[in-house]
C-alpha cells in the first residue's frame, strides 16, 4: 500500500503543471456550459440534467480536443473554444430576440441577409446577459493560469482522434434521435446548445422518405391530368406577398384607439378575407415564399433549412413555369438586394422573363423608417402594366419590405394606436403606410380597362411578444397564435370568387389559379384533391376537415399515410423531377 502511495506521489509531483492545466480547463469548460445555459434561458433543472449536462460538456471538451491537436497548445486551443461558444451564443441570444426563431444550421447560409437588416435593432439585455459576461470575463482571467506547453505530434494526432471521437459516439446516441426540434427554441432551452446543433447536424441531409419510389410517383401524378389551355381567361395576375403584414388586433384585443389599417378592413365589403396559416414566425420570408410558388410545404425539411440555398440547384418548376406555359410576361419585383436569400439565382431557376431588385429600381422612396415604401414599390408595377404591349398579358409577384423590423422608427406626430407599447406602436404606424399604398394600388386598378386578379397575403407575423402583454381572442390559442396571417383575392371585375376561409402557403397557388379560371398542371389538381382532406399544413401542425389538428409526425392520424404520400411528392419535386 506504501508503494502505491510512493508510485501515485511520484506521478502527482512529476505532472503537477499537466494536472492543474486540466483542473484549471475543467472548471473554464464547466463555466461555459453554464454561459451557455444562462444565454440560452434554460430552466435550472435542465441544465443540470444528467444527460444533458455531460453530454453538452463532452462536446466542448471534444472541440478543444480537436483544436488542441490542430494547434499542439493547450492555451491557445482553451482560448478559441471558449471564444468559439461565447460568441455563438450571443449570436444566438441577439437573433433569438429579433426574430423569435434561434439560430438554424442553415441560417449560416443567409447571413449576408441578416446583415444587411440588422440595421438600427436595439436589444432588451437581461439579467442572464450581464452573469453571463461576468462569467465568461472570468474564464479568460483563468486561462492566464495556464501554462504554456506545447505538444508533440503524437500527442496532437491522440487529441485529434479523441475529439472526433467523441462527437461521432455522441452523435450516433440514440438519446440524440429523441430530442424533438420542431420547437428550436425549446430545444435549446431544454438541451442546451450542443446537442440542438448535432442533432440539427444530423437531419440537415435529407434522406429519401422510408417507402420512396420514384417510378410510383410520377406514375401518380400522371393519374392528375393537366388541363389543357382551350379558352383561356384574358386576365393580369398580381401576387402581393407583403412583409410582417398581420391583422394583430384580430388576435390579441389591443385597444387600439383607431384602426391602423382601415382601408384593408374596407376589403371585406367587396370580398373575403380569410386565414392564412403561415409555417414560419417573425422571419423566413423566402420559406413562405417557396411555398407559394412551388406548392411544396416545408413541413418535411429539416427544422431551419431554407431551400433557396441549399436545394435549388436547376431549373424548377412553379407557378412561374406554369404561366410562361400559358403565354404570360412573367415579372418578379423585390425591394430588396438580388443577394437576399440568393433570390436573384432562384428566379431565373423558377424562371422569371424580368426581375426586378433594389439595385434595379430607380424610383424607390423611403418614408420614415430604411426600407422602401410599399408604394414605390407598387409604382414600379405600375409601370410595367402602363408600359406593357396591347394583348399582352403579365403575371407579377412582389415582394414588398416596407413592414420589416427593427421598430424602433416613430412616426413624427403620428397617431399613437395604444398605450405604452413603442414598439407596437411603431409597427402599426408603418402597416398604416402600407394600407394607405395598398388602397392607391387597389384603386389604380379599378380604375384600369384591364381584367387584373389580385392575390394578397402577409408572409408571418411581426416578432412583438404580445403573448406578453395582451390576452387572445376567440378562435386562438397558443398552438396558432404567431402563425395564421390574413390572405384575400380580389377582381376590379365582376366574378364570383370561390376560396376557403381558412388555409396554408402551399395551397394558394391552386386557389389564386382556380379563381382566374385558368389551367392547372397535375400537381396542381392533386393539391387541390389534398386540400379537400387536409385544408391546412404547416412546419407547426396540420389540420383535418374536421378541424382536427396534428403534428407533421402524428402515427395516429387518419391522414397519416396521405401525409406520407404528400411528404413522398415533396421530395420528388425538390431532388428527382
């Protein structure tokens, strides 16, 4: 027993520096996950979950591993780990308020976008923030107790193995398999930051639905037929797809001291508006939009992918594609840059005859926030059906950028809708102008000897946290409260127009086509077939006729299979078509 205690001193004595390194970068390591946890909000009783707790801490300690082998020092790689996570999880904690959504995998994809509107976002610091500063301050003094040691290339090859190591085993856990990220914001909340990201790692490839046969497929899709183009309706269609637009006082009862968009509200005398259920939240424009004009749902994506930029690769067909078939000049107008969301590749993949962007637009006009009006940008279309042949016939989508956040802009004595809410207010101030740009629009067509049907719909909710502040209405509830956003169609000519009160992204194009009287192509038909059943569907949920509602993966649905046909379609229209 003597000897052991010699043999264990004489170990002790010979690597004490090794020994209080390790010591000094367990206890740095441990501080970051806690930084982690505070920023990402978590419940005292998840971040000391078991499971959670080591496995989050293996991934830190497998980083600094792998960096450690990378660079042979211990301080250097104890330095970029902790920079690496701290500075991620600020990102993290400042996106999170902005938009409401955490950060995706796929977000790395957009940052030019998120740059380029980050502009002027003032941020609620809590206390959380300011422990969280404090602690990682603290982690830094500590690393000047290292000692500098630098390894062999045997040792760094081991550190190298060892953390790859690590995060294969945790990786391939079957505990990983059951973290649910349908909810990324609860899943950071519930399993920290480590496990959410491998386990947004894990589902960022797309694998082919269980049961996938591409042959069955278009062999179904051929049972759909395309109808062909015999008497075709001479009609200009507009598609508005207009930002953060949302009917909020129809949601939460506000108390607004005057309606902020009467002429919208004025709509209804002359059509319907109805519900829109949209699959994203105070951001992911180009998600809505994708759903519009390919009629494919994002449901089955993994949770934050963005198919501008990580699936469209070629041509594609959508509605665009459709209406070139039908002889139409097809115009896409955005005011915003060509990079956004890679929009200026897409279009021409979705093949747009004329696009048009910030950068080409001469006449674009701010108001009082940094965003072009809507009413500049209605103007530029306006321009083209002024300027456009005798019998020719256009089909235009605009994407306006007016509503964008920050709101932080006050309008100068502009009327104050309610009380002690800024930021609120200053949303509804500039959806304000964006009624007052959609009732010239509205009348300029009215006024025009030219058939024209107009689809209008807001693409999500503004991130206002009214939840907060506000108590629900009727009709909604905690499951659908930030997701449904108002839609309508409208004619300057006398039609019956025939649309469901309630519905998702996915099916407007079959709505807006059976409303023109125009031809549909097979998959068309079939999302209508599918509409009949499953009237709504969302990355959230999806709704029954019977207005029953489900999670995309609910085994016990009825509709569960026709969903899994759906989910099957989905992916032959993205990768095999």
């Amino acid at each position: 027993m003597k000897k052991i205690k010699e043999i264990i001193k004489q170990i002790i004595n010979k690597n004490k520096k090794e020994i209080i390194n390790y010591l000094i970068i367990l206890l740095i390591f441990l501080i970051t996950y806690i930084v982690m946890s505070l920023l990402n909000e978590m419940e005292i009783k998840s971040i000391f979950n078991f499971k959670n707790f080591i496995l989050n801490y293996l991934i830190i300690l497998a980083i600094f591993f792998i960096i450690k082998g990378i660079t042979g020092k211990i301080k250097i790689a104890s330095i970029i780990t902790i920079y690496l996570f701290f500075i991620f999880e600020i990102i993290n904690y400042i996106v999170t308020q902005v938009r409401g959504i955490s950060v995706t995998i796929s977000d790395i994809y957009s940052i030019k976008t998120a740059i380029s509107v980050a502009k002027g976002i003032k941020l609620k610091l809590n206390i959380n923030f300011y422990i969280s500063v404090i602690l990682f301050i603290s982690t830094v003094i500590l690393i000047n107790l290292l000692k500098i040691k630098k390894e062999n290339k045997i040792k760094r090859i081991i550190n190298l193995i060892l953390g790859t190591v690590i995060i294969l085993i945790i990786f391939n856990l079957p505990y990983l398999n059951k973290i649910g990220i349908w909810d990324i914001n609860d899943c950071y909340k519930n399993y920290g930051s480590g496990l959410t990201i491998l386990r947004m790692a894990k589902d960022l490839k797309i694998n082919k639905p269980k049961e996938y046969n591409k042959k069955e497929i278009k062999e179904l899709l051929e049972t759909y037929k395309e109808e062909k183009c015999i008497q075709q309706n001479d009609v200009n269609i507009i598609v508005i797809m207009n930002e953060s637009f949302a009917d909020l006082n129809k949601i939460y009862k506000l108390s607004l001291k005057q309606d902020n968009i009467p002429f919208f509200h004025s709509l209804e005398k002359e059509t319907k508006i109805g519900k829109m259920h949209s699959s994203q939240y105070g951001g992911g424009t180009a998600n809505v939009e994708y759903e519009f004009l390919t009629q494919n749902t994002t449901a089955f994506l993994p949770v934050g992918a963005t198919p501008y930029q990580q699936y469209i690769k070629r041509n594609a067909t959508s509605i665009v594609s459709q209406m070139n078939k039908l002889n139409y000049t097809t115009y896409g107008i955005h005011s915003w840059y060509k990079t956004s969301y890679s929009r200026g590749k897409i279009y021409k993949y979705f093949g747009f005859n004329n696009v048009k962007f910030k950068e080409d637009i001469q006449d674009l006009a701010y108001e009082y926030n940094e965003y072009p009006s809507d009413l500049s940008t209605y103007q530029e279309l306006i321009n083209k059906l002024e300027n456009k042949e005798q019998n020719e016939k256009i089909f235009s989508f605009v994407l306006t950028m007016q509503n964008h956040l920050p709101y932080i802009h006050e309008q100068p004595n502009g009327i104050q809708y309610v009380k002690d809410d800024i930021i609120l207010n200053n949303y509804l101030q500039i959806q304000h102008k964006a009624d007052e740009a959609l009732e010239i629009f509205i009348n300029y067509l009215k006024n025009k000897n030219e058939k024209t049907i107009v689809l209008f719909f807001g693409d999500h909710q503004p991130n206002l946290e009214l939840s907060e502040k506000y108590q629900l209405r009727d009709g909604y509830s905690g499951e659908n409260k930030d997701y449904i956003v108002p839609f309508f169609i409208w004619t300057n000519y006398e039609e019956s127009l025939d649309y469901p009160d309630e519905t998702s992204t996915n099916y407007l194009q079959s709505i807006l086509l059976k409303n023109a009287k125009l031809p549909k192509d097979s998959y068309t038909k079939y999302i209508e077939e599918l509409q009949e059943n499953i009237p709504v569907i969302t990355t959230q949920y999806y709704i029954d006729r019977d207005g029953n509602k489900y999670k995309i993966d609910d085994s016990t649905s009825p509709y569960y299979y026709k969903v899994k046909e759906y989910e099957n379609i989905v992916y032959y229209k993205i990768f095999d078509e």
